[in-house]
C-alpha cells in the first residue's frame, strides 16, 4: 500500500508539473493549434505578396469562458509590447491588463477611425523601435499570391502589417478556435504613366507623365524608390516640349517632379534621370533619398514629366512603359507590372493601278493635306513633308519634299506600291499632282480618314477612302488611259475640199467649151 501511495504521489507530482509547464509556455506567446488565413486588397489598384513579408504582433494573450451561448474574452497584455502599447495607447504602463483592453475597447468598434489609427501608430512605433514580430511569414516567394495562412498560432489579439504598402495599414485580429480571417486594405506603391496624345506623327513630340506617390518609409533604415522607363524604337529621349536633342554622349536626360498641389514644394526632387549606358532608349530616375526625406507628405500624388520625339522608325504598336522598383531592402526589392502609354501612328498603302488591267502603275505622284491646310487657300496650303524613293515613304518635317511617286513593283512582299509611314488619327486630302504618262490625272482629292482603335488591340484601327473604310488598310486608286478626242480640219476635210474644187473645176471647163461651139 505505502508503495503504490508514492507511486501516486509520483505520478501527482508530474502532472502538476506538466500542468505548470503548459501554463508557463502558454503565456510566453507559445505555439497553438489555429490559424490565421491574411488575404490582401483584390481590387484595382490591388496588392500581390510576392516578395513581402507578413508580421503578426500579438498584442494580447486571450483566453475564453462560455456561458451558455456567450463567449467571454479575458486579455492580457503581451510585455513584449507593454511600453509601446502603452506609448501608442496614452496610458501608464503600470496599468492592469483590464485597463490596456479597455482602452483598445473605448477606440470604437469594428473598422473605427480611431481603431485603426490605433493600428497604424503602433506599427510605426513597433518598426521604428525595431520590435520584433511574434511570428512571420518570411519573404513571400510566390507569383500573383494573394492570401497567406499562418498555422499554429496561440489564441491571442494579433496586429497584423504586411510589407511593401504605399503606407502603413495595418489590421487588427483576434485568433481562436474559429475561422479566423483577416482582409487586409493595404495598398502597394504603383505608377501609372500617360501621354499627352493618343496617336503621333513622326517628328512630333510626346509629353508623358508618370504619377506616383510618397511611400510610408517608417521603421526602414533604407528605402529603395526607382523609376524605370523603355522607349520602343519609335521613339528618343529628348530634353524639353521642343524637342531639343541629347547631347552626343549624354548620360541624363532632363525630367521634373511635381506634386499635384502647387503649395507643395518638390524643388529638392532630383531633375535628371540616369541614361542606360549601352541603350540611350533606357532611363532609370532614383528618388530614394527623396521620398524619405518628404515623410511629412507620405501619401501625397507626385507627377514626372519628360519627354520623347517620334522617329521614323515608328509603327502602329507604338508604346512606351514605366515601371517602379521599390523595397526596404536594396538586395531584394520588389517591380510593379510596367504600366504602357501607348502612341501609335499610322501608315497610308496605296495601289495604284490600270482601271482595264489592274496592272500596277509607276509615276504617278500623289501630295498629302492635313484637312486643316487644305481647307486654306490652294496659294498658301502647306502639304505634308516626306523622305524615300521607290515607293517607300516617310512623314519628315525637316524634308523640303511633298511629293510622293508610285513604284512600278510591290512594296516588298504587299500588295501596294506605294507606302507613306508616320501618319496621326485625321482626315488628309490625297492630291494626285501628276499621272502616269499617257494616263489622266484625277480630277479631285481624295478623303482619306484614319481612326484609332476603340479597343485595346491597337491593331483594330481603321482608313476610310472617300467615306468607305478600306477592311485591307489599302487605298485602290486608278487610272484611265487617254483617247483621242473628236477633231476639225484632219485630211478627210481636205480631200473633200480637193474633189469638190475639182468638180467645180470640170463643171467651169465644160461650160466654157460649150459656149466656143454655139459661137
């Protein structure tokens, strides 16, 4: 009996020690059994994990009590986070437990101004006094991921921040044995780029404006805050609205930031961006510095405008894009999908033809008029400028030419033989000025209409001869051949005069002999 006495005495003793384990564990933040599921913004402009980090602060241990179909909650406060709690809260940290929740309690309720207010000052104080998170999800390494869950977690009132936001936003989450999810409204930094104009011409220049916003940087030692931008090869850098040209060897071109409001002063923002040393199509603007130094307008818009001239290597696809590469931390940082403005410009194909034999015509040379000039008078209208031969033309306004000729041959592997690039969105009047030799020349203008797409397929634009959209993009126009026209005074006149003299002649002769025989 004594010996089965200690056995239980034993066995007593080790579950009161087990016991006593579990509860110690349990009130250093230890691991539960429930889950957290975290999904991010879903709508535009919407919020991808890849390359972020969640953090869960657990600012209170909960424990629950049921009465009947109550559930009771009973906090206390995680000493991790007591001082900053209490710093955040405006309480002494010698509080209670009681008083700390309370105060959280009296923010509001659900989604309150102030609750969240709560949040975000007690994250910024948590990043900037470096306090470390009481779980984490580690760098996201996931494409296109949007939601995360988190396993294992002890009951508890978590703060939830997730990295890479334009500002902090935080949410706040109390884990138990339910579904726990959290819906987070945290926005990543993006940049839209636009044009000031929807369809081009060569030789004219494009104004864009990317569009930004100061990022939250708190809590971060470093902060990476780059703007990356691609021409395509339809168009250059230049320096100003008046296309000024880079220097030879230039390794900048010029840009200007700007907030939205004009009270603002960005005059500390840097004014030339960086020249991609083997490609002058590439440019990369660092505002790092600047955007940490303009904490106190974290969340304002700010604009970047440069510009670019169209070159004669531009095609209907034409776009540009810009993209943003940002982070806290320089080795690892995050790029937004490139967001494109696109400036297409247009080509005019013409077939010029035999009206009897469809045969391909050369020579016959064309001028084209922006409707606004050829609606002046015909001594001061100005056509349209071009370069090329054989056929094969381009809008050019440094070029003396305005004539354009057919070719006698396809241009390459089309069916026209006549191509003029780097036209805008219009209505131009086609001007034949001269005819094929023995061909006659059109008697009016023809009214050629170029429409830009109404769809994202900038493909899908189209060209109207005369009001009738042409489905194949070309122009058909063709020539008539020359006839002989009605005459007075040919040879068959003359003959007729000649046999009539002649008779008359004979009649005269016949009259005089029989006159002498009455004598």
């Amino acid at each position: 009996m004594k010996r089965m006495k200690k056995i239980m005495a034993l066995m007593l003793a080790a579950i009161m020690m087990m016991a006593m384990s579990v509860t110690a564990f349990a009130a250093e933040g230890a691991t539960g059994t429930n889950t957290l599921t975290v999904n991010v913004k879903s709508t535009e402009p919407a919020q991808d994990l890849k390359d972020q980090t969640i953090n869960l602060y657990k600012l209170f241990d909960v424990t629950e009590s049921k009465s009947g179909e109550t559930t009771n909650y009973a906090y206390t406060v995680n000493n991790t986070y007591k001082a900053a709690l209490a710093s955040v809260l405006k309480i002494d940290e010698t509080s209670k437990d009681e008083d700390f929740a309370a105060a959280v309690t009296k923010l509001g309720s659900d989604n309150a101004t102030a609750v969240q207010k709560f949040a975000n000052d007690f994250t910024a104080e948590a990043l900037t006094k470096n306090l470390s998170a009481t779980a984490n999800s580690g760098k996201i390494a996931e494409e296109n991921t949007t939601s995360y869950t988190f396993n294992n977690l002890a009951a508890g009132y978590y703060l939830v921040y997730v990295t890479g936001g334009k500002e902090i936003q935080s949410s706040l989450v109390t884990v138990d044995e339910t579904t726990n999810t959290v819906n987070l409204k945290t926005e990543a930094p993006s940049i839209t780029k636009t044009a000031d104009k929807e369809t081009v011409s060569i030789g004219q220049v494009v104004k864009y404006t990317v569009t930004g916003s100061i990022p939250d940087t708190t809590g971060y030692a470093e902060y990476v805050y780059k703007i990356h931008d691609e021409l395509s090869t339809g168009l250059d850098f230049v320096n100003d609205a008046a296309g000024t040209a880079l220097e030879e060897g230039a390794t900048t071109v010029t840009v200007a930031v700007a907030f939205g409001e004009g009270s603002t002063d960005a005059s500390t923002a840097p004014t030339t961006a960086t020249l991609d040393s083997t490609n002058k199509k590439k440019m990369s603007l660092n505002l790092s510095e600047w955007v940490r130094a303009n904490q106190t307008n974290k969340g304002k818009e700010f604009t970047v405008t440069y510009y670019a001239k169209v070159n004669d290597k531009a095609v209907v696809a034409e776009k540009n894009s810009a993209k943003l590469e940002y982070g806290n931390d320089p080795d690892n940082t995050t790029e937004t999908t490139p967001s494109e403005a696109k400036t297409p410009t247009y080509p005019l194909n013409i077939k010029k033809t035999d009206h009897k034999t469809s045969g391909l015509l050369a020579g016959a040379k064309f001028s084209l008029y922006t409707e606004t000039e050829y609606n002046k008078d015909a001594d001061t209208r100005q056509a349209i400028k071009v370069t090329g031969t054989n056929g094969n033309y381009v809008v050019d306004p440094t070029s003396e030419n305005t004539v354009f000729e057919s070719a006698a041959t396809k241009i390459g592997e089309n069916e026209y033989n006549l191509h003029v690039n780097g036209l805008a969105e219009g209505t131009y009047y086609l001007v034949e000025t001269k005819a094929p030799d023995g061909y006659n020349k059109l008697t009016a203008p023809v009214v050629i209409k170029i429409t830009k797409s109404t769809d994202t397929d900038v493909n899908n634009w189209t060209i109207s001869k005369d009001g009738t959209v042409e489905t194949d993009k070309i122009i058909d126009i063709e020539n008539s051949t020359g006839s002989i026209l009605p005459s007075t005074g040919g040879r068959g006149a003359i003959a007729f005069a000649v046999i009539a003299a002649l008779l008359v002649f004979g009649v005269a002769v016949s009259f005089i002999r029989d006159k002498r025989k009455e004598a």
